[in-house]
C-alpha cells in the first residue's frame, strides 16, 4: 500500500509459524514486496503522556528506511485495531533523536523481530517473527481484511488484540 489513510485497520492473527502462510498468500495474489529482514522500533514518550493518552510515538528503521510514526487512540471494535496514524520519513536519525530529546521525549521501549510484507491491492499482509512467536498482520479495509482471514483459514479466536508493544511486555521484555 503506497499511501496509508489518516485511519489504521488492522488485525493481528497468532500464527504457529511464518513459512506455511507463504504460499497461502501467494494463492491469494498477494506478493512478497519486502522480502523478510530485521526491523528495530523505538518507542518514545515523555513523563507518560501519551501512553496515559492512549496514544505512541514510535521510530522505526526497517528495509532500507526510518519512518516516524504517531498513532493514537485505540477506536472500540470487537476484533480490528483501529486508530488514527500518521507517518512520515526520516532523513537523519540521530537529528531526529536529538530533537525528540530536546522536546522531552525519551526511548521506553526497544522492539526487534523479522518481517516480511506482501501486497495486493486493497490490503498488506505482514509475517513477523518476534521473541514470543510468529504473527500474521493484516491491515487494510475491514471487508478485505475479514476475506483473507478466512482465505487463510484463520479462526476468530487467532486474533491477537494487543499492540506488540503490549506483548513485549507482558512477556518481560519491555
């Protein structure tokens, strides 16, 4: 997906492991964009306020690119995660720390894991590989993405709504 709407949906799906979903998305027409590499997100905030917000600040570096991402509060919905998000390149990293410090924001969270994207029109299929098990994401418009679910032949109950940044720490690495 080239440009992202203001509005993140998405859902994420448990998975036992990312290679057997590699032909199944294929079957789908979706294909490999971003062959599976390493990503590291840093979360930011300052004194708490936009965790207290409901909201993040995250950086992000990931093929090739760094991005700043804002996201905020969670929209109610039963199975997708939904929230306003805003995205935007980075140039210069350690600028871009430095004037995140500067404003008062600090680093309160290191992610890693591996991801690969795949694309077809309406939605973007995303494997991860964290520390605590393999993911499927699914982010587009709620129809699509409720199709490949059950494309993939993924259950309701696979759905993961928490953020990886809650899983992180739930599994006592944040």
């Amino acid at each position: 997906m080239k440009h992202k709407p203001a509005l993140e949906t998405e859902l994420k799906l448990r998975i036992p492991a990312t290679g057997p979903y590699r032909p199944l998305l294929e079957a789908l027409g979706f294909r490999e964009t971003v062959p599976a590499q390493a990503e590291t997100s840093v979360l930011w905030d300052r004194n708490g306020e936009l965790r207290t917000a409901g909201s993040a600040l995250r950086t992000r570096a990931f093929a090739g690119q760094s991005r700043l991402t804002w996201k905020g509060p969670k929209v109610p919905d039963p199975i997708l995660k939904i929230r306003p998000e805003h995205e935007t390149g980075i140039e210069d990293g350690p600028s871009l720390e430095a004037i995140l410090r500067a404003l008062g924001f600090e680093p309160i969270l290191r992610m890693e894991k591996v991801r690969a994207v795949w694309e077809r029109a309406e939605l973007e299929a995303c494997l991860d590989e964290t520390p605590f098990g393999c993911y499927l994401e699914l982010e587009g418009e709620p129809q699509a993405i409720r199709a490949a679910m059950e494309g993939l032949g993924l259950a309701p109950d696979r759905a993961e709504p928490r953020s990886y940044p809650e899983l992180y720490q739930a599994h006592g690495l944040g």
